[in-house]
C-alpha cells in the first residue's frame, strides 16, 4: 500500500468490486475536473481517450465485456507541473440501469522532497481505497 507518487514514475492501478462491463477512468488534480497524467498502453478490450485536448488522458472499454479485478491500468503523472495530490475518478457500469458516478480513490501525493524536473525517480508504491461498492486498488510502480 501507498499513499506517495513520483513525477514520471508509472502507477499500476486496478478498480476493484463485482463484474463490471464499462467504465471511463481518469487520474485528477486533487479538487479539479480536469484529467492529468497520461494513460500507458491499454490492456486488451480497452482503449485510450483524448479529453480536454489532453492526448491519452482518460481510459474507457472497447467492448461491454465483462470485466474483473484482475484488469490492470498504468497511469503515468506528470514530469513536470506535476500536482502535489492526485486521485482516481471513475464511472463504472454494470449494465445501461446500474452504474455508478464520480467513484474517487483516496488521494496520492507527491513524494516528499520531490520536484517536477523531468527527473524519472523508481519505488514501489500502492494503495487500497473503498468508495461505495467500487474502489481502486493502485498496485505499485512499473519497473
């Protein structure tokens, strides 16, 4: 589990609870509905999103597939302008009458004594937060 992001350094995150079919997952300044960071390559029956002019800044499904726990997204913060917390905010369906909205993570936050320079810095990180009935499970960096 962790709490702490690093500017550059990937972030593994997964939405956990029952079967679902759809979703649309972002990663946002803490307090802001603007997207941030960008989305590394989707996994299967997924793809990437342009929102607000920001290329690869949101992830949705392809198909209505059911899908698990075991689906893993790679968010990536930014390298520089890089916020001080960020969460996870998701829509998530069930079915066209049973979805959820605004689903929330608990927020992330910038290492310690860490700056938005560019500079890639590597650690294992995670966290596990419950919102209702979903929630996201953010796994660790990518090595």
């Amino acid at each position: 589990e962790a709490s702490v992001f690093h500017p550059g350094k990937p972030v593994r995150v997964q939405i956990l609870g029952p079967q679902y079919n759809g979703f649309l997952l972002e990663a946002r300044r803490d307090g802001s509905s603007t997207p941030l960071g960008t989305w590394q390559i989707p996994p299967e029956n997924t793809q990437l999103l342009q929102c607000f002019g920001i290329a690869r800044s949101a992830i949705t499904h392809l198909d209505t597939s059911p899908r698990n726990n075991s689906v893993t997204f790679a968010w990536v913060p930014p390298d520089s302008a890089c916020p001080t917390a960020v969460k996870f905010v998701a829509t998530v369906a069930q079915s066209f009458q049973i979805y959820w909205l605004n689903v929330q993570s608990h927020p992330l936050t910038k290492a310690p004594g860490i700056t938005c320079c560019g500079m890639k810095f590597f650690s294992t990180i995670g966290i596990i937060a419950a919102l209702f009935l979903f929630s996201f499970l953010v796994i660790g960096s990518n090595s």
